[in-house]
C-alpha cells in the first residue's frame, strides 16, 4: 500500500497517525517472531498452529503500520494495509 492510501486511510478515519514508539515496535515484532516458532510446532492442533501463524502476521503487520507511524482504529485495517 502507498503512501498516498495509508493517508486516505487517515482521511477517512480508519488509521491515525502517531509517532512510532521504539519499545512498541520491539514488543511487536518479538510477539510475532515467538508466535511463528510456535506455529511450527508439530505437536499443536492444526487450529491452534493456524491461530498462532495469524496473530504473528497481525503483529508483525502492525509493527510495520507502527514503525510508519500509523495507528489502526480496527484489528482488520491491519490486513488490508
């Protein structure tokens, strides 16, 4: 996604900006990280691997928002950026 649509995302109220946070950005991208090693796991379900393997894209997603200096108004915004 550009630029241009991250700032009509703005415009439209589904993204805010804010500064990017250092602490924020480490916290998520170490939350993504230990979620994908736990989704390899072979002695979890295939739900609970699934489950993992989302909410570590969801953070490594929002880290990148964050990093940019985005802040999302809804979890789903997250994916369609």
């Amino acid at each position: 996604m550009t630029s241009q649509q991250l700032d009509n995302l703005v415009k439209t109220g589904r993204l805010q900006t804010e500064p990017g946070d250092q602490d924020e950005f480490n916290g998520l991208v170490h939350s993504g990280r230990v979620r994908l090693e736990d989704a390899k796991r072979k002695d979890l379900s295939l739900e609970d691997r699934f489950d993992l393997a989302y909410n570590a894209s969801h953070a490594l997603a929002l880290a990148a928002l964050r990093w940019k200096g985005y802040r999302p108004d809804r979890r789903f915004i997250v994916f369609q950026c």
